[in-house]
C-alpha cells in the first residue's frame, strides 16, 4: 500500500539537508570542461602552468589567473585519465582509455607524438627522472615504456594479472614499481624488462593496488590497497617491511613527505593519516 511508504524527510534524504554555502576561497576557476575531471598536473617549472583531463574526452593547458588562455589537448578518442609533466617541465603526457598516450611539447604549444600498443585504456603515465622515458600502465594488464624523444617503443613488462592501477620509476632511475588489481606489486629492471621480484600474498594485501609511492632514496615503496591496508615494502628485496592499518575502507591515495620520514594516506572512510614510517 502506498501508505506505507515513509515520508521523505524520514529519509534524512539530500533533498532536505541544509546545504551550507561556504565562502568560495579560490583565486581562479577553469571552466573548459563539460565532464567530470579526472585528472590535473602542475608544470615543475612554470608555477601558473596546469594541465586538465577528464570524462569529456578532453584535455586542457591553462595558466592560473590567464583566464583568456588555454590550450587544448585533441585527440584522445575516450576519457584523459592521466597526465604527467616531464621533470623538466618542457613535455607533457596525456593518456586516455582510448589506449593512446599522446606527448605535447610545451615551449611549442603542439603535439610531439603518438605513442600506441596498450590493448586496454591507460591508467597512468609518469615520466623518467632524467630523461625524456615514459611508462604506462594499461587495464589489459601490462606496462609499457616509450623514448619520447624518438617517438620509440622501448619495452613492455607483462606478468600481472589484471589491470595495472599504479606504477613508476624510482628516483634513482634504476628500478620501476608497478601495482595491479590483482593484489601484487611487481619489481622490474627497466633496461631488460626483467621481474626482479613479484610481492603477494600474506602479510601483503589480499584486494587490489590502488596507488603506490616511492621513498625519495628509492629504498622504500609505499602501496594502498582496495582492502583499506598500507604496506612497506624494501625494494631490494621484495620483502614487506611495515603493515599500517588504521583506514576501514579502500585506500585512494598515497604519499611520501619530500625529506622527512612521513607519509600520508587517503582513504574512503574519509580520513587522511599521517604515518610516521
């Protein structure tokens, strides 16, 4: 009977909760995109340079404060899931679930290359530390790396599972780290794409990555987890080194303080930890 059904405001529903209008404290609003964002980088080198992508098919170059400037990212064919900025600043990459990760140079405001070859879409892009490499992670469960430069195929590193969620380079340039859906992380040599070790099962997590980060003397990588879990784990040696568990749901993202032994995580049970490792 359709008394029976309660009122709305029984619900506490949306509808009727008193939405609080907070001062709006930002210096400058983007408004290019007619999607969901799901992504954003900030130039190292230019302080008022960002990069934007999104559910819109997307991607943007805009300046903080110029608001009659932006230049857009065309081309990708579905989502721009990741950007990154080279380290020194002067290339960008966007990759998208189309598989595509396109490289854009700055200084000239045009695209540099295409680089193809994932069969699933892009997680996640980052570049090499001194050099103009870039790493991929795909949802059809590899990795692959590129020479921008040379618009050049290097190698694909292929082992995990499932979709690769989080991965990159460590500092020193000599070792990459890469964390899948299929709850492992895999330690690779980047110049012969070699597995050095693969870290699962007990005491690691038991539910997918969701985003890992790498201590800045490239000894330590950090990962979180869809099970609400953080592990250390020492990079040499494959071995987990630390358990942090204090979040109750999955964890969303990660990372280390630049030069003190802090990390910090975010989780979906909307707490932000800072953990000393």
């Amino acid at each position: 009977m359709v008394s029976d059904l309660p009122d709305a405001d029984e619900e506490g529903g949306s509808d009727t909760e008193e939405v609080i209008d907070e001062e709006d404290d930002s210096t400058h609003t983007f408004t290019g995109h007619t999607g969901e964002l799901y992504t954003t980088a900030c130039s190292p080198t230019d302080a008022t340079l960002v990069a934007t992508g999104g559910g819109d098919d997307r991607g943007f170059l805009w300046k903080i404060n110029q608001g009659d400037w932006a230049f857009e990212l065309q081309g990708h064919q579905d989502s721009v899931s990741s950007l990154a900025f080279s380290t020194d600043g002067q290339l960008l990459a966007s990759g998208g679930f189309d598989g595509i990760v396109k490289v854009w140079d700055i200084s000239k405001g045009d695209l540099k290359c295409t680089l193809d070859g994932p069969t699933g879409g892009i997680e996640w892009v980052k570049w090499h530390p001194r050099g103009h490499l870039i790493l991929a992670g795909s949802e059809d469960s590899t990795v692959w790396m590129w020479n921008a430069d040379k618009s050049a195929y290097l190698n694909m590193f292929s082992g995990h599972g499932s979709g690769v969620t989080c991965g990159d380079f460590t500092p020193d340039g000599k070792v990459i780290c890469t964390g899948s859906d299929d709850a492992t992380m895999r330690i690779w040599n980047p110049k012969t794409g070699e597995n050095i070790h693969v870290v699962r099962g007990h005491p690691y997590h038991n539910e997918g990555l969701t985003c890992l980060t790498i201590s800045s003397d490239s000894a330590l990588a950090l990962t979180g987890s869809k099970d609400g879990s953080v592990h250390a784990v020492n990079i040499s040696t494959g071995k987990v080194v630390s358990s942090l568990s204090a979040h109750s749901d999955s964890i969303e993202c990660i990372g280390f303080a630049v030069s003190s032994p802090l990390a910090a995580t975010g989780s979906m049970d909307k707490k932000l930890i800072i953990w000393d490792i």
